[in-house]
C-alpha cells in the first residue's frame, strides 16, 4: 500500500505523544496501523528510539546523590577554613592593635 507523505508527517508529529501514551485512542490505533503500512515511518520510528534511550541509564538518580553529597562536603570545608581565617585574623587584630 502506497502511503502519503503528509501522512507521515503527521505521524512524526504525533511520534513523541504515540510513544509518550498521550495520544488520543483513535489516533494511536492509526499510529500502529501507519507504522506497520509504512517502511519509511517505521524505519525513522527505530532510529529516534536508539538515539533516545542510548544516553539514559537507570542510575541517574543515585549518581545525583552521590555529586550532591560530595557538593555539600565540599563547601562545609571552605565554610570552615573561611571561617578559621576569619577567627584568625579577628585575634591576630586584636593582639596587634593591642584591644
């Protein structure tokens, strides 16, 4: 069966909705039914899939808690230090100006 160009265009503006499950019933039944009709689609279909779900990976989330809590580490020492200088240099005025 021979399909028509605006048709798949259609089909790749709806693709993120279809493969999102937010289209409407009717909509995604044509979706599938375009998709097996037409190489084309099907082939553009399967190459937005594999450059999509190369870059996730499931630890996403645990490596975020792992950056933050080093983040945090980090900036409690410079808190530290910053605040021992401060001290530091509170007595080193004090014992200098003779307060």
């Amino acid at each position: 069966m021979k399909v028509c160009k605006s048709q798949c265009s259609v089909f790749k503006d709806l693709y993120s909705a279809y493969v999102q499950g937010e289209a409407e019933k009717e909509t995604m039944e044509w979706m599938r039914e375009h998709e097996k009709e037409c190489s084309y689609c099907r082939s553009w279909a399967m190459e937005r899939e594999e450059k999509v779900s190369i870059p996730q990976e499931e630890d996403t989330n645990e490596d975020n808690f792992d950056e933050a809590n080093r983040v945090i580490k980090r900036a409690k020492v410079v808190m530290g230090v910053g605040m021992g200088l401060i001290i530091f240099m509170a007595m080193w005025m004090s014992i200098w100006l003779e307060i």
